[in-house]
C-alpha cells in the first residue's frame, strides 16, 4: 500500500512537475498583459474624459436641433404629413423667437434713449425757454403782407421802438417767411403728422433727397425752411428710432406730448434735436404762440406774439 502510495504521488508530483512548465510560461506572460490591460484602460479613461468635456455652443446647438438630433440618434427620416408637422412647428418656433428677440432689442434701445433724453431735457427747455423768453430776441415784421420787412431784434422794448409787431418770440430763422408762418398756422391740427411722414420716407429706405422732396412738395415749405426739418427729420430718425419703434407696438405713434414722465418722439425729438432745429428754422408754432396738435405747457407759448392769424392768412 504504501509503495502503490508512493506512486501515486511520485505520480501525482511528476504530474505536477509536468505541468510546472506550463504555469511558469503563463506568470511569464503576466506582467506583459497586465500592462496592455492598464494601458488599454487608460486609454479608455483619457477617451471618456474628452468626450465627457462641456461641448461648445455650436455643438449644443448642431447636434440638438431637429435634423441634427435625428441623425445623432440614427433616426429615420420623418415623411409625409409629420415632416410637414415637422415643418410648421419649428417655423412657429423660428417665428416666435424672433418676434421675442425683437421685443427684447427694441425695449433696451427705448430705454437707453428715453433715459438719454430725460437727461437732456432740462438743459434744452432752458436754452430755448431762456428766462427772457417774451422780453429778449424777437422776430417782427412792419406790416402783415408777403412784401413785409421781417428782422430780428434783440429785445421787445427795440420791436414797440420801431413801430413793427412782433411774429414770433427769438430770432428770425429760414421758415420766418410768408409762405413759411402761413403753413405754422393751417397746418397745425396736422403738421406734427405729415412731418412724422417725410421722416418714414429715410426710415424705410429712403435718401436724405427724398425727405427734403416730402417737405418740399408734401407739406409745401421752402426750400431753406425744409432743409431745417430735414436735418431735425434725420435726427430723430438716428436718436428717437427705438422710441418710435416702441410706440408703434403700443399703438403710440400719434403721442405727441412733450413732458419729462411721458417720452414720446415729439420729446425726444425737442431735447435732443430741437436745439439745432429751432434756431435754424426760426419760426414755430409755440413761438408764434399758435396752439397745435402739440400739447405746450403756457410758458412756452409766446404770448407777446398777438397776430390774429387766422385773419392774416385768411383761414379759420
């Protein structure tokens, strides 16, 4: 027993001896593969790291849009009635973005020249409301006739002195005419409209002529006293725009108030523009003292400016 034992294990340990080889060869290649291993996992590791990295904008938006995400998931393309579903919803989407993305534009533009002419308002109602509004410079004539001799005075007491009645309150300007008073007076129930008019003619992709041409023919004032409104035209054009564009959303346009709580176009378009309009043009409706389609606190209406002018200019 003991001998068949012992062969069996001389067996069993030959046997083992046997296969020792096999297992040496196997440790062998062990570090081998485990390298390959580590590095094949480090690879991986460095892949899903880059693909983990925050993707860009453009990326978010090429791969997440309708095409895009179909073909990122591998989708099948979308035929008859739902592509044209398809169709219609992102047009809405499209439509309505942008209807958002302007809102938004427009009433930041509006904002910054509302507050913009809040800050210029004072200092143009004093320059042309100086303290010495119905006793300082004056506009008079000699008589109320197209041939009439118009000059400027320097003061009220100078036009009484020589004998002439006063036209307006400041200095004559281009539209201190005839032809130019008549249409202050029968246009005023309008004229702040039919001036809003020629502005839209450069608004909307007209020239610089073709506003002239509009004050010119449309309204019918001189040529020197349309080239005021057209500079005071294209102001407004480059300093009210947002404000106009506003107001055309909230059916405003017809606001023609001026005051410091309500900016309109009309304010906007006296405190940024109108130190350099009315000096040139001269002659204006409050300084004639005719009341129009412009509301006017009383003070800035020239009440030295006594002309019945509807007698004048023979229109009611």
């Amino acid at each position: 027993e003991r001998s068949v034992t012992n062969c069996r294990l001389g067996t069993t340990t030959l046997a083992n001896e046997e296969d020792a080889p096999s297992h040496e060869f196997e440790n062998d290649q062990g570090p081998d593969a485990d390298t390959n291993n580590l590095d094949n996992v480090r690879t991986s590791l460095l892949s899903t790291s880059k693909n983990d990295e925050d993707p860009s904008l453009w990326y978010m938006v090429k791969t997440n849009t309708c095409c895009g995400k179909r073909r990122r998931y591998k989708a099948p393309p979308r035929k008859g009635w739902e592509r044209v579903l398809n169709i219609i919803k992102w047009t809405l989407w499209a439509v309505t973005s942008g209807m958002h993305l302007y809102f938004v534009i427009i009433n930041i533009g509006a904002t910054t020249q509302q507050n913009r002419v809040r800050a210029a308002l004072p200092g143009t109602f004093e320059l042309l409301y100086p303290s010495d509004y119905v006793v300082g410079q004056m506009c008079a004539w000699d008589k109320a006739s197209p041939d009439a001799d118009i000059r400027t005075f320097d003061s009220l007491e100078e036009v009484y002195a020589a004998n002439y009645t006063v036209i307006h309150c400041g200095a004559c300007g281009a539209c201190s005419n005839w032809n130019d008073l008549s249409l202050q007076w029968t246009t005023r129930t309008y004229l702040a409209n039919l001036g809003q008019k020629c502005t839209k003619e450069s608004l909307f992709g007209g020239t610089d002529e073709d506003v002239q041409k509009c004050n010119e023919e449309e309204i019918g004032f001189t040529e020197e006293c349309s080239s005021c409104w057209t500079v005071d035209q294209l102001c407004a054009k480059t300093q009210c725009v947002f404000i106009y564009l506003q107001a055309l959303i909230v059916n405003q346009v017809s606001n023609f108030n001026v005051d410091p709580d309500d900016i309109t176009t009309a304010t906007c378009d006296e405190a940024l523009c109108g130190p350099e309009f009315v000096p040139c043009s001269g002659a204006t409706r409050r300084r004639m003292n005719i009341v129009s389609d412009i509301p006017r606190p009383q003070d800035q209406q020239c009440t030295v400016a006594n002309e019945d002018w509807s007698v004048i200019f023979n229109h009611p």
